[in-house]
C-alpha cells in the first residue's frame, strides 16, 4: 500500500533544520575500521539481546567510559545529549547520545541513528550504519525507530520497498499503541478486507479510542453491541458510545438514544434519549432532528416513559430533517399527516412524502408507501407495485419489511397465498428482534398454518412477541396459558 512519500520524523524528533544545514569540520568522524554487518536492504532481527559492542564501535565505547565515569545514569546522559543538540554542539551530543547507549539506552540508540542518518557526524551521511543503529532501538523497543523503519519500507526509502516488513513494523508500533500506526492498520484494513481479522480491527478501535479517536469509539462500540469482532457486551456498548457522544460524535448520539429507546436487552431510558437526540439535532444532525420528531410525536407509543410530547414542535423537526433532504424524514412527515400529528390530516400529501422517502431509498417509506398502495388510500390500489416495494425493503434487511413480505405471502396480496413463505419470512423477522414479525409467527404455529401446529412454541414466540413490545401479545398469553 503506497502513500505519498512524507518527510522523516528526522527533521521534528532531532530539532535540526535540515535547510542551509553546514557541517563543522571538527566533528567526531565515523571510525572507518568499524565493520558493519549491515546492508542496505536492512538488518535481520537479532534473537538474543544485544550487548554495546554489537553495535557501537570499539572506539565508541573506550570513549563512552570517560563520560559513564562522569554521569551513570542514562537518562541524565540522555537529556544532557538532548541539550546539547538543540545548542548544535553535535560532537557533545554524539558522545552522550553514545554513552547512554552504553547503558542499553533505546532512545540513546535512535538518536544516534538519526545523527548519523543525516550526516551531522563526519560530515557525510552514513545510512547503512544508521539503518543498522534504528534496527537496534527499534529491537529494544522504540517506537520512533519501529516507525521510522516502518515508512522506510514502505515507501522504499534507503531500502528496498517491502510492504510485509513495513506492515511488521507498523504492527510492532500498534501494539505500543502508537496512533499513526494504528491508523495505517486500520486505513489498509478498509480496503483489503482480508488483511485483519474482526477481533484485531476492534483491538485496533479500542486502541485508538485510547487517544480520543471518535469514530474508532463508535466503531469498537458497535462491535460489542453486534457481538461481531468481540463478544456481545452492551454495556460495554453502551459507555464508548457515551465517550464518543461526550467528544462530540452525533453517530454515537443517534445510536445511543435508539439503543435506550427501542432495546429491551438493556434498561431502556426514553427521556435520556431524547436528551442526547435534541443535542445533536440542534447542531443541525438531520438523523437526530427525524428521530427526535419522531419519538417527541404522540405517535410514539413504544418507547414514551418520561417524555413529555409536543406534537407541533416534533413536525417542526421532521421538517428541518427533510430541508435537509434525510431519506427517513420523508417517512415520518408521511406518517404524521397521515395521523395529523402536529399538522393538519392531508393524505395525498402524506402518500407525496412517502413517495419522496422511497424514491430515495428509504425503507421504511417504502413499507409505508406499499400499504397506502394495498389498500388504495391516497394512491391508486396497485399491490403489485406494493409487492416490490416491500421486497426492495426487505432485501435492505429491514426487520418492519420482512414482516410485512411474510403478511403479503399470508394474505395473498401482489403475490400468490403461501403460508410456508409467509413463516419463512416471520421467522427472519423475529430473529432481527421485530415484534410483530414474531407475533405473527406465532399465530402461525397457533393455528398451524404453514408449519405444523404447536401451541407450545407459539406461547413461547408469544411471550417473546411481548417483551418485544408487542401489545396484542398479553392477551394471546393469557388465553394460551388458561388452555394449559
């Protein structure tokens, strides 16, 4: 995977302007008797520790004495190489740079890496040493040599181009939750589908979401709701929605308050979702202005606990929904015309709306465009074309739609009668957790239409209809239960 050639990090972690650059002559040279086993192809990774004198100059370390006689500690050798660098003393800060290094310093190890990279020692570049010195910090854990080794071969910079060990790399990287790494992984990720298993891109997300990351929030919080790339935790879910919803996402807005409205695995919380639904939608969130008409209308009857509805301001936000041309806006404004919920009744305009939402792919204008054209109310009858529609919704996955394929095979309208059918498309229903899609099921193995009778299972798929929401249910489990 190629991206447009970027500059090192040289230039920021060594604080040198690499413009107008002029190298002293009294500069520690590079000891020409030094024998790398370095190529320019890279170093092998070594599988035991290295010691200094795998990779400092015999040279380096008789010098190195002298200053660890001085200052032992690596970290004050470190900062002392650092000061001294930023007042471009490069001799002092080479020597420091290696008696640290001496002592195991990573950090020390790299910058002495990037010196010799850019020629501030010596007067000359000396790249296959440097490339030797970065593989050395980047085994003992740096992360600024893993990622520099990981651009390298990438782009083929001072080396051969290979993406396996540039994808090694910024692996290495990733798992020290190193941000640009992570966002390598996850952009490769996108557009090879085969690059990354479900679980390592949520690894990924999680760690991402570490550094503030929104969408890597939203995008590890769906993977625990969907239980698809890490095990089903909907509290989990739930808390990295609410951090990305805190940091501003309005996708995370919208997913919480559907989740505290319609999900029944959870305790739901209408009224705080329609607080984090108002939020968005007065930031101009068209999904959010819908919804939160929606559910502040009098046409919520499912999901209204704490909410106080006012049915003239829930039309006002359908409408700034639809200025804005949201799919789903078209069907709510269709429904409550319909029902003269915040405007006054007015079908034509209703089955209008419908027509606008469908023609933009909206799926539930579709379902509800299909039943004004059943039952020809508004529109000419055509359960044909109802037919269609339904099917199109259906094949988007939408839970309502498949239901109401199952009720057209039932009933025989725009299709021929099939009760098998009609169960094969209740059952698909009822496992997207749809309620009348499962009630309807179960009046099928009440009666034993399409499958075999079973009052047992239907109480079963009864109860279920109920938790689901499903308000005819109550009655249905009483009768069946006093039956035994």
């Amino acid at each position: 995977m190629k991206r447009p050639y970027k500059l090192t990090f040289l230039a920021i972690s060594l604080g040198v302007a690499l413009m107008g650059y002029q190298v002293s002559q009294n500069y520690l040279p590079h000891v020409s008797t030094y024998e790398s086993a370095a190529s320019t192809e890279g170093v092998n990774s070594v599988s035991q520790p290295l010691e200094p004198k795998d990779f400092l100059t015999e040279e380096e370390r008789i010098e190195n004495q002298i200053q660890i006689a001085l200052d032992s500690d690596p970290l004050s050798l470190l900062e002392r190489g650092e000061k001294a660098l930023a007042e471009q003393d490069y001799q002092t800060a080479y020597a420091l740079f290696a008696a640290a290094s001496e002592l195991k310093n990573a950090t020390a190890v790299y910058k002495l890496a990037s010196m010799l990279e850019i020629g501030a020692i010596g007067g000359e570049p000396d790249t296959e040493r440097a490339l030797e010195l970065y593989q050395v910090a980047a085994q003992q854990g740096n992360t600024d040599a893993i990622m520099i080794l990981a651009l390298y071969y990438e782009t083929g910079m001072l080396v051969t181009e290979d993406l396996t060990k540039a994808t090694d790399y910024y692996r290495m990287a990733a798992d020290k939750e190193n941000y640009q790494a992570l966002q390598w992984l996850m952009d490769r990720s996108r557009t090879e589908p085969t690059f990354a298993t479900a679980k390592q891109v949520t690894q990924w997300n999680l760690s991402l979401a570490k550094h503030g990351d929104m969408n890597a929030m939203v995008d590890a919080g769906m993977a625990y709701y969907s239980g698809k790339g890490a095990e089903l935790d909907k509290r989990r879910a739930l808390q990295l929605f609410e951090d990305a919803a805190e940091a501003g996402d309005d996708s995370a807005h919208t997913m919480l308050a559907s989740i505290l409205l319609y999900d029944r695995d959870i305790e739901r919380n209408p009224a705080q979702a329609v607080v984090w639904l108002r939020e968005s939608a007065e930031d101009g969130n068209p999904r959010a202005q819908a919804m939160l008409g929606i559910v502040t209308s009098s046409l919520n009857d499912i999901a209204s606990e704490g909410i106080t509805f006012d049915d003239e301001r829930a039309y006002e936000w359908v409408k700034k929904s639809m200025n804005q041309k949201y799919p789903l806006s078209y069907s709510y404004a269709g429904q409550m015309l319909l029902a003269a919920t915040g405007t006054e009744r007015d079908i034509p305009q209703a089955v209008a709306k419908f027509e606008e939402g469908a023609r933009l792919g909206n799926a539930d204008a579709m379902v509800n465009l299909a039943w004004q054209l059943v039952h020809g109310q508004g529109i000419e009858k055509d359960t044909a074309r109802a037919y269609q529609l339904i099917k199109a919704a259906a094949d988007q996955g939408y839970p309502n739609a498949i239901y109401n394929l199952g009720w057209l095979y039932e009933h025989g309208h725009g299709v021929k009668q099939d009760y098998a059918k009609a169960v094969e498309h209740y059952k698909a229903a009822s496992k997207l957790k749809d309620p009348s899609g499962t009630y309807n099921l179960a009046e099928m193995y009440e009666f034993g239409r399409g499958t075999d009778a079973d009052t047992e299972h239907a109480l079963e798929l009864y109860e279920l209809a109920h938790r689901l929401g499903d308000t005819r249910a109550a009655e249905k489990i009483t009768t069946l239960t006093k039956q035994g």
